[in-house]
C-alpha cells in the first residue's frame, strides 16, 4: 500500500512539474508578423514591403501538404526554400536591424 502512495505521489509530482513547464514546440511559439517587428527594428515601409513580397513568394511555392504526409524529401526541400526566405528577408536589413533580430531571436530560445 505504501508503495502504491508513494508511486502516486511521485506520480503527481512529475506531472504537476510537466505541466508548469512551457514545452518547446514550434506551434507553441509566438508567431509574430513583421509588423511587430517594425518598432523594434526600426524599419521602413520600403523593408516591410520588400519582406512581405520575400514572405508572399515562398507562401505561393510552399505545398499545402500536411506536414507528417510529406515525404523525407519534400520536407528536405522545405526546409531548404524557408532558409532561403529567410537569408533573403535578412538580406534587407540593416547591419544595426541585423543584430537587433540576432539579438531577440537568441532571447526567444532562452
């Protein structure tokens, strides 16, 4: 019996620390526009339309696809085209925009 309560306890312990916890999952991050990002970063209308037409070019080539249907390979050349979005949304910026991205990226991962 008291090993019973003893594995119900540790039971609820574990959970209860599961749960307080935010769990890492790209669905589970903020999803911001770059809208939100013009304050921050200072950026000109001139940027905001240039990266949104970066952003509505790949948005046309991406497969509507489920990710888990997809095969190894399709996900491989996603994967490739949104690093290409980005090297081309970042090549817009500023060098001071640049770090400043940099620099709220790495506190979203902390």
């Amino acid at each position: 019996m008291k090993k019973h309560i003893a594995t119900l306890a540790l039971s609820i312990i574990i959970v209860s620390v599961t749960i307080a916890q935010k769990p890492f999952h790209p669905k589970n991050m903020k999803h911001e526009s770059i809208e939100s990002y013009q304050t921050e970063l200072n950026l000109t209308e001139t940027q905001i339309d240039q990266i949104n037409a970066v952003r509505a070019e790949y948005r046309e080539e991406s497969p509507s696809q489920n990710r888990g249907e997809m095969t190894p390979e399709k996900r491989e050349e996603m994967k490739s085209k949104r690093s290409e979005e980005r090297e081309k949304a970042h090549a817009i910026l500023t060098d001071e925009q640049k770090t400043k991205f940099q620099e709220k990226i790495s506190q979203s991962f902390c």
